[in-house]
C-alpha cells in the first residue's frame, strides 16, 4: 500500500498503546480478533499480510487527520517537541473486549509484564494460529473467560487483577453488554458505562475510551503524564492543586478528573492524541 498520510509504523506499535505486537525479523506480528497480521513500513510503502487494505486502514487510523489534530494540540513548546520527534505516530483502533481486558490487567504493571500476562491468557485460553512457523494466539472471547477460573487466570500471572477481569467477563455475557455501542455515547455516558465493570477506575476508562470507543478527547494519566504536567503545565493549574500533586506519588480521583478537565480544555477535542504524545516523549527521555 502506498501511503498518502504522515504515518509510522514503528512508533505507533512502540508507544505502550497495543500490547500483542511484535518485532521479528524487520516484521510486526500482531493478532487482531481472529487475525494474524504481518507488516512492515519501507518509506512510504506498507507491505502487509493477512488483512485487507481497508483493514489496515481502519485499524491505524490511516484517514484521521494527523496533520489537523496536530495544529490543533501544539499549543506550546514541549508538545511541539514531541509532534516532531514522533512524527506519524497514530492511536491504534483496537477490539474494545481485549482493549478492557488489557487495561484492567494492565493497572501497576510494567509494559513488559502486561505483554507476557496477555500471552499467557490467550496461550491458555485462545485459538492457535501458526503463521511463517510462527505459533500466535488469539485472545480469548469474553465467553471464554466467563468460564475460566479465578485460579486459572491466576496461574497467568494476574494476581488479584484475575477477579476483576473473570467479574468484567461474566458481567459482559450475563448482561449481554455491546461495548461497540459505546461509541454512541457522549463521552462522560460512555465513562460511566465503563465504571460499572469490575477492575474500571478513571485510568483504565480512559485508555479504553481513547484506544477503542472513538473518545480522542479521553486523556489518560498515569505516573508518566503526571511527571509531564508537573514539569512543564504547571503554572496552567491551580498553585493549591499543583502543590497537593507534588506531595503524593499517586493520584487522587479529584486530581486526576482536574488534570483531564485541563487537558480537555487546553489541547481541544484530540487531547487523547496529546497525551499518547506527550507521555512516550516523557518516557523516552528517562
């Protein structure tokens, strides 16, 4: 495929928003749904194999305007520093079942910890796929898991996070909940929506918000976009909140919900674009 939009492969696949990706050989292997797909970026050409153009397409937002969203969030210097290290870097439309799932495995896990919890679920749980020798798994229905034993998801190495996805799974078969009609929803509905599932605080609705529902304005914090708010938007805050931030590691929901309401005011409707941004640029200078 020959592309006509700023786009990178690399960066968007490396920047801690997908989990089930990986490099072997100058190839990205990823399993999507029921998919393997394999895909390289030379320049402005995308070989790829084991999904349709517009798959591919859809799935790396190849048709937002990355070229709008970025005058729209550089409002500064630092985020202007970020656009252009990390130019082509677009938020991946993931499946909103496994991009709840991750992110309710993800919560005080390192990235790779995440990667091998989710290996470790769908080797267990999921279908075999072999590709170019390959052995890849997809990740397991909501079904599926509904089934599983909190034992068993244990074993993968999800600690007291086996709870939380085993009650999101069941809650989603027994109430026969469409996550796809959460795009719907205005974003504060959608949130709401999410609150209701086990394991589903603030952080985990927003990247699922972000990610998988349509919500570019969803502005996920943690630890990294804390650091970046502190160091470099601080004198766009309240002095007395910027204080109560500094003397505490963590977050407390008020602060967080503060931090979200600036971003969304100060970045505009893609400040979920800002933070992806501006969190991998933090990280990668650490």
């Amino acid at each position: 495929m020959q592309l006509e939009v700023v786009f990178d492969l690399d960066f968007s696949l490396c920047c801690g928003q997908v989990f089930r990706w990986r490099r072997i050989a100058g190839w990205w292997y990823g399993v999507v749904g029921d998919k393997v797909i394999k895909i390289r970026q030379c320049g402005s050409e995308l070989e790829f194999w084991g999904a349709s153009d517009r798959f591919v397409r859809q799935y790396f937002r190849l048709n937002d305007n990355l070229t709008e969203i970025n005058k729209c969030i550089a409002k500064d210097s630092y985020i202007q520093a970020a656009l252009k290290r990390f130019e082509g870097l677009r938020i991946v439309r993931q499946v909103p079942w496994e991009c709840l799932a991750s992110f309710i495995c993800a919560t005080y896990k390192s990235i790779a910890a995440i990667e091998l919890m989710l290996r470790k679920i769908s080797e267990k749980y999921g279908e075999k796929r072999v590709i170019d020798g390959l052995d890849f798994y997809t990740f397991p229905s909501a079904q599926k898991l509904a089934g599983a034993s909190e034992n068993g998801l244990r074993e993968c190495g999800l600690g007291y996070r086996a709870k939380y996805l085993q009650a999101t799974a069941r809650k989603i078969v027994d109430d026969k909940i469409d996550l796809e009609a959460l795009k719907a929803l205005p974003y504060l509905d959608a949130r709401k929506k999410l609150f209701e599932f086990s394991g589903v605080g603030l952080k985990v609705a927003d990247c699922v918000l972000l990610f998988s529902l349509e919500k570019p304005e969803a502005f996920p914090v943690d630890v990294w976009v804390k650091r970046v708010i502190l160091n470099h938007y601080a004198d766009q805050l309240p002095a007395e909140l910027v204080t109560k931030m500094k003397s505490h590691d963590s977050l407390t929901n008020g602060e967080y919900q503060k931090i979200g309401g600036f971003a969304r005011i100060y970045f505009g409707r893609y400040a979920g674009y800002a933070q992806e941004y501006l969190y991998h640029y933090e990280r990668t200078q650490h």
